[in-house]
C-alpha cells in the first residue's frame, strides 16, 4: 500500500513490546504497550492514525499516547497500539510506531460504554484513513441506534437481545448467572424464569451465526452461566 498523499508521520516511535495490565481487553480492544526509549522524545499525548513495522512487516492500527483516566488513576504516560488483523505474541520484540493523523485528545468518559463506543470509533476512522476493509467478522456495537455490526453487515436483534449481548460486551471479564442477567434484564425476580435467558441467549447466537464464520461472541462457562468471548481478535 502507498503512503496516503504521500504523507509523512508526524511522530515516530521506536520501542519494545512489555507486559501492561490488560486494559485492552475491557474495550475489546487488545493493545501492544511500548517501552520507548529512555531518550525519546514523545509526541504530544492523544489517539492517532498508526503505521506500525514489525519485524520487516508493514501493519495499521490506532495508537493511544497518555493517561488512562477512564480506567484507572496511574500518572505514566502509556503507549499502546492496536494493530489490526495481528494476535501473535510479540512481547519483548522490537517495533516501530508511524503515527500520521491525530483522531482526538485523550479523555475521560463518565461511562465505559462510551469509551467502548468511542474506541469503536476511532478503529473505524482509522481503517476509512488507510481505505482497509472491515474484517468479515469485526464487532461494532452502536449503542444509540441499538445496532450491532459485524463487519459491515447489521445484524438485528430484539430490544432484549440487544441487552443481554450489550451487558455481557461490556464486562468481557465477569461471567454472569442466568438469575443475574435476568434480573438485570428483566428487572425483576427470576423465579426460576430462566428458560427466558436461555432462549434469549439461543436467538442471539442463531442471528449472529451467519455473519461471524464461526466465531463464537458468547461462550457458556458450564455450571454458572455466560460471559462475552473476549479471546476474539479484530
């Protein structure tokens, strides 16, 4: 792929791959956190367009540099990149940051179903700025049109399906009972009703079938109840 416009990054970053704490994955969306080195110079903290080379390999993904203030109080400055259609492992290798446009500032957001859709966001404007395709089975949750996409296919689902799936989406780490979800739900006592959430969970399944070529979003943990599959990769 040629360089948009012929364009050149703005910031450059060289550094090597370290363990950070997962935070990712609570938007459902992995990150590479980067070490740089101790005498970089860092750019100006915000969500940028990135070109990433790693191991003579040209990849695309957003990279966050900043403050996490939505999901915890650390003070450091992070680097993390999103690197689209890669899950290997690549800790402790070197890799090279090309950051081009500048998609917004760094900020807090009173709700993680914001920075969830925020996140969404950024990924898709990302992909429009490099004119990549949406993977076949890339999830984006619309949260004010109730709307779920996987690639770029919408996928209908009822007012409760759409919030059983929205509740377990944004909690990729708790799995939740069926009296749980039904009362959630529901919002009321389950009272043994839960044929509802097992249904519920069965329609969801059947209407994402289609679209996902056999990736499962939703997996049961046998004896408790159901989590979001957080294993899923862009």
């Amino acid at each position: 792929m040629k360089e948009k416009n012929n364009m050149e990054p703005i910031y450059t970053i060289t550094g090597t791959v370290v363990h950070g704490r997962g935070i990712g994955k609570h938007v459902g969306t992995p990150t590479a956190n980067i070490e740089a080195d101790e005498h970089a110079t860092l750019p100006e903290t915000g969500v940028y367009v990135a070109k990433i080379l790693l191991d003579s390999q040209t990849y695309y993904g957003v990279t966050h540099v900043g403050l996490r203030p939505t999901l915890d109080n650390d003070k450091a400055i992070s680097i993390e990149t999103h690197i689209f259609d890669f899950d290997n492992d690549i800790y402790g290798c070197t890799i090279t940051i090309y950051l081009y446009k500048k998609l917004r500032e760094v900020r807090k957001f009173n709700e993680l179903s914001l920075l969830i859709e925020q996140v969404a966001t950024d990924r898709l404007s990302a992909r429009k700025f490099w004119g990549l395709k949406q993977t076949d089975y890339t999830l984006y949750i619309d949260v004010k049109r109730h709307c779920v996409m996987i690639g770029e296919e919408e996928v209908y689902l009822s007012a409760n399906e759409f919030e059983v799936f929205y509740m377990l989406y944004l909690s990729p780490q708790t799995t939740f009972t069926k009296e749980q979800i039904y009362e959630k739900i529901w919002h009321e006592p389950a009272n043994n009703h839960l044929h509802a959430v097992e249904n519920t969970i069965f329609q969801i399944r059947k209407r994402l079938k289609p679209h996902c070529k056999g990736h499962e979003y939703i997996k049961t943990v046998i004896g408790y109840g159901y989590k979001f599959n957080s294993d899923l990769k862009e």
